[in-house]
C-alpha cells in the first residue's frame, strides 16, 4: 500500500520584486509505501525543503500549490483546511527540522517541547512523561531527567536535534519526515539514531521520507533514492542502482564530490597533508576544566575536565567527539565566550604567548579571533539583509570607508561562492547551505588570524562541503590561518586537519597527527566511531568539484 503519493506537484512563490511567480518545483512526482524508507538527495537550493513543506503543509502564504495527486495513505491533503492539516501534522506526519534551534522555544524547558505533540492528542501529565524520557533514552541522550528540564541553551546542538527526533516520533507517525536528522550528530549516535528509526519502521510500522547530502547514509539505509535538481527529481531508483551507475550529468557531480568511491580503507596509510614546520603553539590549552552550575537540585553538570591542546600557526586542529563532549565549550573558552573556568589558555601575540586572563590579549582577540557557529540559523540576523550582515564587524572594527567595505561585501559573496543580488536578501530568503556561507563569510571579514568552526559544513551537501573546505584552504594558505576545525564527520577531519583531538564526556581520550588517530589508535571509543561510518567507509570529502 501506498503511504505518500505525489504527482506532478508544482510550487511557485509570488515575491514583490519579481512580476512572474518564482517557480521552485516542478513536475515533481514520487511515491512512499507502506514501511519503505524513501531519500530525497539534492544540493543547497534544489528544492528539498519545499517539497518538505508541501508535504508538511506548512508553505508560506505567498506559494501556489497544484498536484494532480497529494495523498497520504489516500486521504487527500489537497481538501484539508489549515486546522485539519494541523492535526495530522504531528499526529499522522512527523517533522524532523534541520536546524534543531527552530523546533524549540527557548523560554520553555525541552521535556515540556517534547511532550507537546502528545499533550494535543490528550495524554496526561504522567504518562507522557514517562512516554519522552523513554524516548530521551532511545535516541541516545544521556541523564534523561536532567535533559527534561533543561532549557535548548543549556544542551549542544547535537543533544536539541536528539530531542526533536524523540517528539517527532512520540505519536507513532504514519509518515516520519526527516530534514538532515542526523546532521549535527557524531556516527556513533547517528548509528544509533537511523537504527531506531528502522526499528520503529518495523514497529509501527510507519515511512520515512529521509532529506540528506550524505549519500553513504542513503545507500545504506534507503530502500529507494530521489535526486533533486533545480526543482524537478531527475534521477529516481534503488540506491545501489543509481550510485553504482548513475545516469543523470548531476548524480554524477554528486558522486564527485561524496566520499562514495574516494574511500580509504582505515588499515592502509591514510594521506597525510605535507608536513609543518615545527613551530611555536598559535594557541595552546593546559588543564582547562569548566563546569556549569545546575538549576535547583541539579547540582554542576561538567563540560570539560583537564583538556590540554595546541595548535600551531597555520595548522588546523580538529575537534571530534559526540555531542555534549565539550567541543563547543572549548571553542567558547579559547574566544573568550566562556569564562570561569580552570586551567589557562594562551594565544601567539607578536611571537609571545599571552595568557586570556590578561585584557590586552583580548583587545587583540577580539578582530584576530572569529567564531563560526554551528546553526547558521540562529546565527544571522533575520531583520538585516546579507549586505548589513557582512558589514557589521568591518563597520565595528572600523575598517576602511563607506565604498571599500561595499566592495569588500562583493568578494566576500564571491569568496564563498554566492551570486552579488544575495546581498540585497534576508536570512529567510536563503536555503540552509546558503545561510551558511553568509555566517563564513561574515567570520572572515576582517581577515582574522585565528578560525573557531564549530561543524561548519554540517549543513551543507555534499557539492557545497567540497567548495566550502576548498575555501578554507585557500584562506589559511593566503593568510596563514589557523583553524580550530569541530565536526563529527571523520572523513571532513580526514581532508583538512594536520592533527585531531578526541573528546568524550569532556575528556581527551585521544591526540595526535589525524592520520595516527584515525588510522591507529588503540582507544575503544576512537575505533567505534571510525567502525560507526556508514558503510565502514572513512573518505576524505573530494576538494576538486567546479563551483
């Protein structure tokens, strides 16, 4: 039986500076059935999350909407009113957003978030509880209890996406729709995550309709794949089929640019980078420990506990381990973002390391030091155009004049591959890769010494990860850059890190070249993340995709 049934849908936007509707869908058919795992896999743009959208019937006022058919399990969403959409939204369709910072308020503890989608379809207080901290348990999150309480600020990114998936799946959904789920979560949870999935496939049994850039992930779970491009599907089949022998010019740019055929086996000598010189620590952490203060009967949650690291100028470090791990605690302590913590932190000033404690190192800091964060969402400022967004630290450092930083915007947008007319665009405007470019390219405004990138390709597929690692290359090289690199894809770590620190629950359990910790290391949790890869596979991503 059928679940989902599209038929040649289409989707256009009427926008005030254009006279003929934008048409971002077109002709776009596709089918679900029962307990079938469908990915949909497309670039930055390509349509996917409107597709979602139109599925979730959340497309905004200003869309047109036709399809010969829309249906889910033959009830047909085309006749709904806002109000019965909603109720099957959430009840019949569940909804993982990618960007976890859009699906959960921030004044509301998460547990109460959680509990929404069952507290609408009348379950009490006691039993929906029990229900999510079941769930919080499922999906990986440690100290469920804890988690219930808290506020989305007070976990990582990794921990709020966790949290999404357990409200998503709370009601038993018909239909599990799922933007990137997986995105912002190391391989061993995004293991455990796609494993719950497929059980609650066989149990419920519900579809899933699975939006990724990672085609490893799709050729290992999917039981069909879709590839988007420029609002029209134009390759559709089995996974193995469609990899194996694509037929379509952009599957096959796809296939370039993933790490599906540039595998390198973990037990043969992984490609180190050429060697650095030996030179003075950039930056260097000796036992920092940091611990926050919990609410009520909490007591202090640890983030870090004695973590020492250096990272020498010019060289990137990468930062690896599960979400809550203290990766982004560490970025926040060496920019100066996260104080009261043990232990000392120091930076290169003019050849002399200087401690963060002292206020001239901060002053310096505070243009040499730039953070790009992990929700591009979050990150941006809805109210200001792109433009005003890229001149905000040139016109707060006082960089040049009213012109130069005009100009300055422009090779910004073609630094990381944008087109000029996005300067005029809001935050909203933008697709999730787009949005991330934008916070990149407002990091390297002032030409910064030292990049804090907490997983900045996450979001992006795979096309765009190959430009955007190529772009920090060509910056650290022109700039002697050093780059404090987070991700929990250990085939990015793989392609731009000289030396790899490894964390868990806020401890280094592994350090050293990125080739040693890959390919050698006798640590347990080390060996389970590269055994965690999908399709066993640890690959660099491919740098040589044309823009």
């Amino acid at each position: 039986m059928t679940a989902l049934d599209i038929r040649n849908l289409n989707v256009s936007f009427r926008l005030p500076d254009r006279e003929a509707p934008l048409d971002v869908l077109r002709g776009v058919s596709l089918r679900v059935a029962e307990g079938e795992i469908v990915a949909v896999v497309g670039e930055s743009g390509s349509g996917k999350t409107t597709l979602i959208r139109a599925v979730t019937g959340s497309l905004a006022d200003n869309a047109t909407f036709d399809a010969d058919v829309f249906s889910l399990g033959g009830l047909d969403l085309r006749s709904l009113s806002r109000s019965a959409y909603a109720r099957v939204r959430g009840g019949q369709i569940g909804f993982v957003p990618q960007d976890p910072l859009q699906g959960l308020n921030p004044v509301v503890p998460v547990g109460r978030l959680a509990e929404e989608p069952l507290r609408k379809r009348g379950v009490g207080r006691a039993q929906r509880r029990r229900q999510v901290l079941e769930l919080f348990e499922r999906v990986g999150l440690p100290d469920p209890e804890r988690v219930h309480r808290s506020f989305a600020h007070e976990l990582s990114g990794g921990m709020c996406q966790r949290v999404l998936i357990a409200a998503a799946i709370s009601t038993r959904p018909r239909l599990l729709i799922a933007d990137e789920p997986t995105s912002a979560l190391d391989v061993t949870i995004q293991k455990r995550i796609l494993d719950l999935l497929v059980e609650l496939r066989d149990e419920i049994p519900c579809s899933i309709v699975l939006v990724t850039h990672d085609l490893g992930l799709a050729e290992e779970r999917a039981d069909k794949l879709h590839v988007i491009s420029r609002g029209r599907i134009v390759e559709s089949g089995s996974p193995a089929q469609i990899l194996n022998a694509p037929a379509d010019d952009y599957t096959k740019l796809l296939l370039t640019a993933s790490t599906i055929g540039t595998a390198i086996s973990v037990t043969e000598p992984a490609p180190d980078r050429a060697p650095i010189a030996p030179a003075p620590p950039h930056v260097r952490g000796v036992a920092l420990s940091k611990r926050f203060a919990g609410r009520r009967s909490a007591g202090e949650a640890r983030a870090l506990s004695e973590v020492s690291f250096e990272a020498r100028r010019g060289s990137t470090l990468g930062i690896v381990g599960e979400s809550g791990s203290g990766k982004t605690t560490l970025l926040r302590i060496v920019a100066g973002l996260a104080g009261h913590h043990e232990g000392e932190v120091s930076v290169d000033v003019g050849g002399q390391l200087v401690d963060l404690r002292e206020p001239s190192a901060h002053r310096y800091l505070r243009r040499r030091t730039q953070l790009i964060y992990q929700g591009s969402y979050g990150a941006l400022n809805p109210r200001l155009p792109v433009e005003k967004i890229l001149d905000e630290p040139l016109t707060g450092f006082r960089l040049g004049d009213r012109a130069w930083r005009r100009e300055r915007v422009s090779e910004l947008l073609d630094l990381v591959k944008l087109p000029q007319e996005t300067r005029s665009k809001y935050s909203s405007e933008l697709s999730g890769g787009q949005r991330q470019r934008v916070a990149i390219a407002r990091a390297l405004a002032a030409e910064p010494e030292l990049l804090l990138a907490d997983e900045p390709v996450s979001a992006l597929d795979v096309t765009v990860q190959a430009q955007i690692l190529e772009l920090f290359r060509e910056v650290q090289s022109r700039f002697n850059l050093t780059l404090l690199f987070v991700s929990h894809d250990l085939g990015v770590i793989s392609e731009v890190a000289d030396d790899t620190l490894v964390l868990l629950r806020g401890e280094v359990v592994d350090s050293g070249s990125t080739a040693r910790v890959l390919r050698d290391s006798d640590n347990p949790y080390v060996r389970e993340l590269v055994d965690a890869i999908p399709g066993g596979r640890l690959a660099p991503v491919s740098a040589t995709v044309a823009p």
